[in-house]
C-alpha cells in the first residue's frame, strides 16, 4: 500500500492543494484512497467535507496526537498531509511510514532558503533509506528564471523537480467544492493536467 507523504516546515507552501489533489488522481485511476492531515488548520479534512457525494470516494485518515491510525483492510493508497515546522524526529518518523515523499516549494529566495535545513535533512534521509523523494514548483511558470533557479538549488542536493504548478484560479475554485483537476472534464484544465504528467508518473512508479 503506497503511502505518499506531502510537506514542507513552511506555512502556506501549498501542501493541501498538492495532498488533496494526489487523493483525487488516486481515486480517479479507481483505488481505495485515503486522506490524512496531521496539520492543526485541518485544510485536507475540511476540503474532505466539501467532496460531493457523486465524486469519487476518498476516505479520511485518522491522524491525531501524533498517533496515525492503522488503514482499514481494503485501502490501497494513503495521503498525508503535514503541519507546517515537521523536522527532526517528527519527520524522520514521517518518513519511517511513507514510501514516497513530495514536497511542494514555491520558486522566491524566502522560500527556498526557509526550506533549505529541511531539504538537506530530506537528502540525508533519502541517502540513509532510499526513500523516493521529489520537489513540486508550485505557483511558478517553468519557463522562467525563478524556475531555473529553483531547479539549480535542488539539484545541488540531488533532489529532483518533478514539475511545476502555474498560479491559477482552477485549484482554488475546485478545492471550494471538495474537487481537484481530475474530478473534472479534462478540457476544462487541460493545461494544468499537462503540468501534471511527470508528477503522476513519479507517483505510479514502484516505491
């Protein structure tokens, strides 16, 4: 059972839009999803409590004090959602239960610098286990210097972008009604799923 685990220490790095929508490509390839989110704004749960009946189902996980409750028998992919400052033991025993661990990160200098303890610990937890371990750009046109020089910060630490995510209002009004990019018709975000191809890819491969 393939457990991806999404965080970055810095509020508002986009998390939940990365976590919810993971769920919501999950559940759209048929699996038995479910959605943890170990933050205190509990934004994956409440969006959890938006999703519409008639959209795919993604169950919630369990996630309190600390303590993460065993998935039910029947459940195939596991999300989870981070609170904001996770490191040390807190993310390494994050990292104990995940398979895969994707962090989103904004392209300004602020970011990236508030990331970078957090992304060399990473680096040597993906060195000690050989967790699979990916960078999503997020709000960031891949075409532009801020990209590039995203792309050459984490590279020197060996980590790898595995895409970008424009700024867009498709991801805001979708979360509003408890949907993402893959509950919807394609034509509709037909640029943002492009954006997506190498993420879904990443994610499909064998831990």
């Amino acid at each position: 059972m393939p457990v991806v685990v999404v965080a970055n220490p810095k509020g508002g790095a986009g998390k939940s839009t990365l976590a919810t929508n993971i769920a919501g490509y999950f559940a759209g390839q048929g699996h038995r999803v479910m959605l943890g989110d170990a933050d205190r704004q509990q934004s994956s749960r409440l969006w959890l409590g938006l999703r519409p009946a008639a959209a795919r189902p993604i169950a919630a996980w369990d996630v309190g004090d600390g303590q993460i409750a065993k998935p039910p028998k029947g459940t195939t992919h596991v999300v989870l959602d981070t609170p904001a400052g996770v490191h040390g033991k807190q993310l390494r025993q994050l990292a104990e239960i995940a398979d895969k661990v994707l962090v989103p990160l904004q392209p300004s200098i602020f970011d990236i610098y508030a990331t970078r303890a957090f992304l060399d610990e990473l680096a040597t937890l993906r060195k000690l286990s050989n967790k699979a371990i990916g960078i999503v750009g997020m709000r960031v046109d891949g075409r532009t210097i801020a990209a590039d020089k995203l792309q050459e910060f984490v590279g020197g630490l060996g980590l790898p972008v595995l895409g970008h995510l424009r700024h867009t209002q498709n991801y805001i009004h979708l979360a509003a009604r408890g949907l993402t990019l893959f509950d919807v018709a394609p034509g509709r975000v037909e640029r943002d799923l492009e954006q997506w191809q190498e993420i879904c890819r990443w994610l499909d491969k064998p831990a």
